[in-house]
C-alpha cells in the first residue's frame, strides 16, 4: 500500500474491523436478517429494541465510498494509551449507503465539507519497534487515493 513501506509487520490495531490482509480492504460489519439493522463493527446480537431477536446477524462488508456527515476537529492530544491521536486530527461522521453513520479518523482536518463524498482507507495509525499499526480512516475522494 501506498506510504506504508516499512519491513515492519503491519497488523490492526482490533481484529475483525476491517478484512486484512487485502488489495482492497473492507470494514466488516453485521446485518440482521429480520429488521435489517446494520452495526459496526459487527456484533452477534441485533441492536434494533423493535426487533424480537429471533436470529443471529450476519456478517457483511461495508461500502467503500460515503458522505461526510459531520465532523468534529479534535484540539488536544489524548493521553496514554491512546497518545498515537496527536492534535489537531479530526473525526468524522460518515453516512454509508447501507444505511448506517460510523465514526472514523480522517486523513486531514483542513478543508472539509459536509456532504463531501468520503472513500475508506485503511492506514497507519502509529509505530512501536515491531509492528505498524493498522487502523481505519476516512479520506476525501477528492484527494486521490490508491487506484482500484
Ligand atoms: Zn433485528
């Protein structure tokens, strides 16, 4: 992938949010059969309280492409263990066609607009000795990205 050359072993920093290793990473999530809920991340349990709970949500891959929702600009570093979030960074809110709005890490805080169309990009999140840690981001489509 593109920016992560690095002979270090790149894992995610949570198994199961997103398919990894791949080409073309997807975030994993689940659906219930009977109400049609979407969770992420994926959950064995349908979350709907209209729901009656009768059968186990399956799994399914989230779209790659959204819209920004909102977002909020993050001014301070968070502290241990979580000091890999470094000031100023932003989160957003991103609306998916499957009817569901996650919040994610996005690749830059400057120049955002609700409503801009927003593609996956899973990316390092930070570094220690051995391992890049793997996380799930959102970017602009407008900047580009790896080529399909
Ligand atoms: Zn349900």
């Amino acid at each position: 992938m593109r920016g992560l050359s690095s002979s270090k072993k790149m894992i995610p920093i949570v198994e199961g949010l997103f398919e990894w290793p791949s080409e073309s990473p997807r975030l994993i999530a689940s659906r219930c059969p009977l109400c049609g809920s979407v969770q992420f991340p994926k959950s064995s349990v349908c979350n709907n309280p209209d729901c009656t709970h009768d059968a186990t949500p399956e799994e399914i891959k989230l779209s790659e492409e959204g819209i920004l929702y909102s977002y909020d600009i993050h001014m301070y570093d968070l502290r241990e263990p979580f000091s890999y979030h470094k000031a100023p960074y932003a989160i957003g809110a991103i609306e998916l066609p499957e009817g569901i709005i996650i919040l994610a890490r996005l690749t830059r805080y400057e120049g955002l607009k609700i409503g801009m169309r927003m593609r996956l990009k899973i990316d390092r999140l930070y570094e220690d000795d051995e391992n890049v840690y793997l996380t799930y981001f959102f970017e602009p489509v407008e900047d580009g990205g790896e080529e399909k």
